[in-house]
C-alpha cells in the first residue's frame, strides 16, 4: 500500500492512469532484472513459489549456539517449525552485560569461604537497606498477609482472583509512597496507575500500547541495556539511540533528538516516543527542570509521546533535587496525554525478588489497555497484600528512606574515591545504584573492540563484573558502569584493589 | 514480498521478463481504475501522500466506547496517536464472557445481606476447598516463609532478584505435584519447566516461541474464551476454530482438523500447532489415549507443534482416568520437542491469585526462549518461597487432593441433578470446575442471537452469570457453561429456582 498511495498521487495529478501504470510497469522490469542477476548460483532450481522470502529469512536466523538438529525446519519427521522470534530470543546471549550477569552468580566472591570469586557490579540491586526490609517482615509479616481492614481473616482476598491490574489498595499506597519519594511534590492519583509484575513488563505493555511494529522510539544513550530485551524483543519496536556525550555531562540534547527524528522520518520510520531515565541509567545525572520542559516541548511539537522511567527517583545522593516530570506537567499546560511514567519498587525499596512495576499514565485510553494487558504480567495477591501492610506503614518507610539515603551518599562517596585513586573519574551524577566511569585511558584502542578487551579482562582476570558502555549504545569509548549497592563497605578496596591490577597492566603494555 | 514471489515463478517459469513486468502493469492499470471511479465524492482534494493507507485504517478503528476527543490523530495540539493494537485491546470489551464477569462484583449475591444479588457461575475458579488453603497457610504461614533449607532466615531468597524464569526448588515441587495429579503414571522432569505469573502469559509466551504474526493455530471448538485475548491481542497470531459437535459429545474430529488446516493452507495461511484443552473447557470431556495417538500422528504428519492445556489435570470428578499427552510421548517414539503443556496452580490447588503459570516443554529452543520471556512475567519470590513449602507437605497434598475431589464429584452431581429438574441436559464431563449445559430449546430462535438474549435474560433478570457457547466459538446455539466450585451447597436450589423462572418464561412465551 506504501507503493500505491504515492503512485495514485501521480495518476490524480498530472500524471493520468497510463503514465501511473507505465511506472510500475518499468519498476518491476528492473526488480526482476535484478532478482535474476543476483540469484544464487549454488541452487540449480528456482524457489517454488510455496517457499517464501520470510521462509528464507528465518532459515538464515538459527541460533549457532543451540542443536542443529532441532532445527531442520521440514521434511519427514524432521522437526516442526518454530517461530523466528521465538529462535531469535533464544540465541540472544552475547551481550557483554547479560554475559557478565550470569557469570557471577556461577562463582561468586565470599569474604573467607571464596576470597577469589566474582564480584557482581553488573546489576543495579540495593543489598544496603536489605536489614531494614528484613527487621520490618520479621516482625509484622504474619499479621500483614492474613489480616484484612477488619483485622480478620482473609483467605479470599489473598487466593482468589484478584484485579490483574493490581488491588486498588496497593494503587493507593503506591501513590503515597511516590508522593513520599518525590517530597510531596506531585500528588500521584491511584487511578491512573496500571499495577505490574516488575517494571520490565511496565515498560513493554506501554510500547505495545504507543507504538506498532515498525515504528521508533528516540532514547538518549548511552540507556539501560535492558530496554533492548524489554522493548524490541515482543512489540517490534525499533529503539534509535540519540547520542549525548560526556562534553556536557551526557546530558540529553534536543537537536540530537530533532536530528534523530529527521532522519527517522526520511528512512520512513514513524517515531511514537521519546524514552528517558529519569536518573539516567547508567550516567546517574538527573534531567532539571529546564530540559524537562524542553522534552515535553519537542514531543508536543512532534505530536508523540513521552516515557519517563523514574524507577530511581527515591534513590538519589547528589545535593541535586529530583523533578519528576509528572510535577511539570501537573504544573502547566502541556497535553498530559502524551506523558507516562515507569516506576516500580525494585530499587527504592529494595525489594526486585517482589517483582512489582509501576504505569502512571494520564491516557485513559492508555490506562485502559494496559489494565487490560497487565493479566500477562500480575502481582501475587499474597505480595500484594504484604506490600500495603508495609507500605502504610509510614513511620517505617520514613525511616527506611533517611537511612537509604545517608547509606547510598556514604558508599557513592567511597567508590567513587577508590576510583579517583586509580586516575579513573566518573560522570557527575545524583542519583541512581551505581557511578559511570570513565576508563577510556585504559583501553588499547579507542574502539568498541578496545574497550570490550578491558571489560573482559576485568571479568576473567579480575573477576569484576561491570557493564560496558557499547551494552548501554554509548557513543564514547571506555565508559563503563559500576553498581556499588551489591558491596559492602569493606569489599570496596578489594574492587578497587582488582580493578587497580588491570589498569595498571594495561598502562604499562 | 507476497506480491513479488508469485510474480518472480511467472518470470523465472514461462513467462520471460516482458511478461513479468506487463502482469503487474495491467493490475496497476485496474487498481487505478478502480480507486477513481470509488473515491468518495465528498472529499474535494486527494488524500495526500503524507497520509499512508495504514493511518485510514487506524483512524476508522477508533473505540467507540472512549472518549473522541483523545483520540484525533495530529494537527496542532492534537493527542499523540496510539499504537493500533492498543486501541484495540482498549475498545475490545464486548464479549458476553467478559461482560458478564464484570457485572458480578458490581453487585454480588450474599445470602444475608444480598440476596438479590448476581451470583457467578462464569468464572472457573474453585472455592469448595479454600478452607484447606487456608487451615495449612494459617499453620505454616510464617515458617515457609521465613526460613531457607537450613532453617536460617533468608531474606535474600525473598528480596533481592531471582531467576525470572522460576526457583528451581519451586519447579522441582511442581513437577512432583503435577505427578502426583496424573497418579505417578507421568515423570515431569523439573528442568523442562519455565514458570511464569498465571497460565495466561504462559500459553502467549509459549505462543511467541511457536508462531509468527499472521500463522495461525487450529483450535477445537468449543473452546475456551480467554484464548482470543491470551493469544491474538499481542502476538498477532489467528486462532482457526475447528468444530466439535454435540453428536460425539463434542469430541474432536481428526477429519475436521485436516479439512481445517487445508483450508488454512489454500489462504496461504501457515498453521503452526493444534492447541487443546484437556480436560476441555467449556465441555469438561476428556481426551482419550486413542484420540491423543491421533492428534500426535496429526501433528507428526503436518510437522506443526501440539499444545495441550492441562491447567484441570487434577480436577477430575467423573469416573474416566485423565491421561496426559506425557503419558503418550514419554512411552512412545513421537517426536517429543513438537510437544507442550501448558499447567498452573490456578484451578488444581485453589490459588489463583497466586499467579503460577507453568510451561512444560520438551523443545530445548523452546525452553530457552521462554525462559528468557519469563522476564515480563515472574513470580514473586515471597509466593514462590510459599508454594515450595505448601507442596512439599506431602500429607497436606495427598489429603487435598482427595478431599477436593469428593467436593467436585458430589457439587457436580448436585448442580447437574438440578439442571435436570429443569430438563437442561449437560454434556457427559469428567473434569473441570463447570458443567456445559444444553438450553437450546429454552432459545426462542436457533441463533447466536437467541442465544444471546437468553444470556441476558439469565443474567439481568435472573442475575446469573453463564458463559454462552458462541463466547466459545461453539457452532451449535444454546449450550452454555455453568461453574458450579463458585457456589455453596445451599446456593444451588437458589441458582437452580432462578434458571427456571427464566426458562419456563421462555417456554410459554
């Protein structure tokens, strides 16, 4: 239809129906000149006609690293197809973060039982306040599971069917907890959130409901290099990194974003969004205010949408002050339609095991769907329940923030000292698990090639798992990021110790 | 491309280049012809090329039930557009299942203080055991929770991230359980298992990994209605119905089956896998050993995959032995990895808003890629840290399960005895949480239409809530699906004196 609609535009213009039939008379001529001269020489008989070019196509995508034998798509008794997305997610192992992720577990560092394991800096997890989440279950778990409002017991509201969507319960106190995070400065509606389990499946139920396949998303890198499973896997979304660079602080640039959205245009690309991380994951920064307004400008002007993930909005130590950017448009009059917000409870509250994630959207229509598309993806009532007991609990999760925040302050400080010590310095950041270093003087060559050297050497020699910068569509080489919330205070010189061998050997050669 | 192909045999074939350009050039010529004389006479300018075929589908596809106003496309200020599918998924609220499930909560039925209330019999759910849930949870609450296999407290077995795909502890116990259901007569090997947050993502996940947007499973009818959300809402896979009739208790019909699939065939349609529930729902009936030899031969034959949802395994009360498509494969030479089931501890053990979805496999690709898909849809770990210690009680399951057989088999009984009174026959069943009642002649005309108004007829004027089989694709009229493990004992004189008050105004009328 892409073809006809152009053409037609020549036949009702000065063109006329013999000429809007020359056209593609001619176009075809050429198409099957060159689909002849290019036929492959090897296959003596042309494709039959059952075979189709997806057939091919999917052919030529069996993962290497899984048994050919499964795969061998027809013939008798060969095995049944499957499908090439399906092929696809399973063959997608090389990426350097999901490597590393699954190396440490497999050996992993301990103080006096295994002094030589792998130290995990790989995953944005906060083991610091995990006391505080443990003191609170042991003393009021029983109670906030098999309690209802009247202090009786309830079976049904914890093993039956419950809203997928989420219990109207935990929306609230959500909300609240939120508004807490966020210094009461944006008042959270309940009923604009969308409940799920983990803000992985948050984040893909909102692009499936703002864009189809084929369409794009502009996301500032260097991102979260999970987005690529998260966003591209299932919805067939394209995702178009838009540069920012270390010159100021990778901060996001609007021309960057109108370029990207130009030349998405002329490739015929329709962009559905911007999608930020609001504290950038991995730089740490937070987007002030200014540039805040100028990100709701540009989307409105492009007539698009805007995905804030603020899923480290509680968890900031820098003197800066997080703005979320429901506070902007609460406060003015921009088209709140177009702006949701990914939150979840993995990282403020330390609690990923839990798995709940956060739509806060303000498209009743959005909010519709995604209701909807959350039984795919619901919160266990038992947890559910758990997590109403505890965040109500005010005093407590008043408590709990204080506390992780003096603790988050104490160990970036530290980290990010050990690194200085090293010569290595880090983006300037406020928020998030974890510091962006910068190690490009280490690498051999300034290259993607260079700078996976060094993060492999830091991972089978110094057993440091970090995530590197091209994981994340860095466009600079040898920006690496490191979690420092899996620590202990006390394995921080042994990191900085381990690191110190790698780069010093990398100087010297 | 689909174009191309047949195009490109005319050319490569007998038909020489001047042909395979002139082919196209006359189509191009009648197409343009066509579009004149049909453009609409009220637009005086053409369609510009900037608006694509693809945006005038979108835009007449707009919910009807929602607010216009968000919903314009562009121009200044205008909404940001939504993806295609989401606005379906938003609008898509018109299914009687669905309806009718809604309407219950709104207003339900107390014996005391709301009498007149609805009362639901559309949803499988089982409460006739959730008082064993409960003693057991109310015992063993805190100490399954709180304590790992050295009895030590572990909150990073609770808090912290776990494999997305499932504890294995938890799959070890479910594959003993899921044994123990099929009476020891099946081995479930718990590295075949990917578990996810209901059986609802776990039938789409499995559904990502078989098929592409476009293929299309074969599905006996009827059948169940949550399919046409868990499966075409985001997969972009077509469900093909394949009619079971009343004559053979609406068992399946291999003959339909291979007409179903060359018709698909001739469509250009590629049919990926047979999908069946057993036992059936809506019917209840089983599928036998032979029938379950056929279906594998079938698809064995065609080289596509079966999928057997066997999410009621344990909730036999009939006197038939449930066999499971295990049970074949695992003692016969059929290729195992074009075979999946599909299970959850929804219906089986009473816990529903526990969210435990399983996918038992014996594809390695398969497991692999849906391992790596539980990501957007995992189980708490506080849920999963529960269910290890429920199932591992061994006596409490083996009691369970005989006692909540016996309730199944006496409400059956009764509710079916009840329907007779009435001289509403059932369909002969043996398992499930529902009977598939035949109220065809209590329709005033043999349609979905009159189908239909007695539906409404049941559930606004006698405020209960059934599922009427064209929700099912059933292509006989006037058979509905009546849940019975939602009700008490004393409800089913109630239920049953409702229904009649129905049916005998629609006798003499």
């Amino acid at each position: 239809m892409r073809l006809i609609v152009p053409l037609q535009a020549v036949v009702q213009g000065r063109g006329g129906l013999v000429l809007g039939s020359l056209i593609p008379c001619a176009l075809f001529y050429l198409l099957q000149l060159y689909l002849r001269r290019n036929r492959p020489s090897s296959s003596s008989s042309p494709p039959t006609s059952s075979a189709s070019a997806s057939d091919l196509v999917e052919l030529a995508t069996i993962p290497r690293s899984l048994s050919r034998g499964l795969l061998s798509p027809r013939g008798a008794g060969g095995p049944a197809r499957l499908s090439s997305r399906g092929v696809a997610v399973a063959r997608d192992d090389d990426n350097p973060y999901y490597v590393g992720l699954k190396r440490c577990p497999e050996d992993p560092y301990h103080p006096s039982s295994n002094p030589r394991g792998f130290l995990q800096l790989g995953l944005a997890e906060n083991l610091l306040t995990l006391d505080l989440i443990r003191d609170w279950l042991v003393s009021n778990w029983k109670e906030s599971l098999l309690l209802d409002e009247e202090e009786e017991f309830s079976i049904r509201g914890l093993a039956t069917y419950q809203p997928y969507d989420g219990l109207m319960e935990l929306k609230m106190a959500i909300a609240e907890f939120m508004g807490q995070i966020m210094q009461e400065s944006v008042l959270f509606n309940p009923s604009q959130i969308v409940l799920t389990g983990g803000a992985t499946p948050a984040v893909e139920i909102l692009s499936f409901c703002l864009a189809d396949p084929g369409n794009a998303f502009l996301v500032p890198s260097p991102y979260y290099p999970g987005w690529d499973r998260d966003i591209k896997w299932r919805t067939g979304i394209e995702l178009i990194p838009v540069p920012c660079r270390s010159t100021n602080n990778f901060s996001i640039s609007i021309a960057s974003l109108e370029r990207a959205y130009n030349q998405a245009k002329k490739r015929g690309v329709k962009v559905r969004a911007v999608l930020v991380s609001n504290p950038s994951n991995p730089v740490g920064n937070l987007i002030d205010r200014d540039k805040l307004y100028d990100l709701l400008e540009f989307v409105s002007e492009k007539n698009i949408h805007l995905i804030s993930d603020e899923i480290f909005a509680g968890s900031i130590y820098g003197s800066d002050k997080f703005v979320s950017v429901a506070e902007i448009v609460d406060a003015e009059s921009f088209d709140r339609s177009r702006v949701h917000i990914v939150y979840g409870l993995s990282k403020d509250l330390s609690v990923p095991g839990f798995r709940v994630g956060v739509i806060y959207s303000y498209n009743e229509i959005v909010l519709a769907a995604a209701s909807k598309l959350a039984r795919f993806s619901s919160i266990s009532a038992p947890t559910q329940r758990l997590l109403v007991s505890m965040l109500s609990d005010r005093k407590f999760i008043s408590e709990y923030l204080i506390i992780n925040r003096d603790r988050l302050q104490n160990m970036h400080a530290l980290f990010v000292d050990g690194l200085k010590q090293l010569g290595i310095k880090c983006a300037s950041s406020s928020g998030g698990l974890y510091c962006w270093a910068d190690m490009s003087k280490f690498i051999q060559s300034y290259s993607e090639k260079g700078e996976l050297k060094l993060w492999e050497k830091l991972l089978n020699v110094a057993k440091i798992n970090v995530t590197p910068g091209s994981s994340c569509h860095c466009i600079e080489h040898g920006w690496f990021r490191c979690c420092f919330t899996t620590l202990e205070e006390k394995d921080i010189p042994i990191v900085i110790e381990r690191i110190r061998r790698i780069t010093e050997s990398n100087l010297v050669s």
